[in-house]
C-alpha cells in the first residue's frame, strides 16, 4: 500500500506518521489487491488555539471499486486519525460488498437467461 501525507504547515507530533501508516494498515489490510493509493490530509483550523478543529480526511483510490473518502474532526490528532481509518475501512467493506452483491445479481441475471433460452447461450 503506497499513502501520502500532505500537512501543509500543521503542527503535529513527530511519531504521527507511524501512528498513520500503523492504522492505515490495519484497516485496510484486508482489501490487499484492491487498494492503489491512499492520501491522508491533515488540517488544523484553529491553529495553536485548540478546540475541536483538527481534520483528517482519508482518500483512498482502489482497483475497481472507484474512490472512497472518509474525514473526522476532533480536538487530538490521534483521535482524529484512529477515527478516520476505522471509516475509511468501513467505507472500503460496503463499497466491496456493493460490487460484489452487483457482480452476483449479474450473474443471477445470465444464467436465467440461460434457463428460459434452453441452454448456454
């Protein structure tokens, strides 16, 4: 799995890109093949003033199932990020499920055909 962090001028912890790269894996491990790239944007409102004002928002782009985007606020960077990867892979998880009932549909479909033309066709 290849990610990018973009952070333009954020002030944030040293260790935080471990903590991504650790998180990300283990919500999207499971989807292996699937996953191209992932970017990871952090943003802080507010500055040093705190408060609930630091985003993260994950963008993953995958292998044939389209784009998918999670984002979290809160007021800690960890916080922020453990939130964000556990929607990304829950988002990631429907999206699979999605093409895959819609793969299972289509097959459903053909092989009816199949049955109502008398035989392969």
């Amino acid at each position: 799995m290849i990610w990018h962090l973009k952070d333009k001028g954020v002030r944030r912890p040293q260790d935080l890109p471990n903590h991504i790269e650790r998180r990300l894996r283990f919500a999207l491990a499971r989807f292996g093949g699937r996953i191209g790239k992932v970017f990871v944007f952090l943003k802080d409102h507010n500055g040093p003033k705190g408060g609930i004002d630091k985003l993260c928002r994950i963008l993953v782009k995958t292998h044939g199932c389209g784009v998918v985007v999670a984002a979290v606020a809160d007021s800690d960077w960890a916080a922020a990020v453990d939130r964000a990867t556990a929607r990304v892979g829950q988002a990631m998880a429907r999206q699979v499920d999605r093409i895959r009932d819609h793969h299972a549909a289509r097959r459903e479909r053909v092989a009816a055909k199949r049955v109502a033309w008398g035989g392969r066709r």
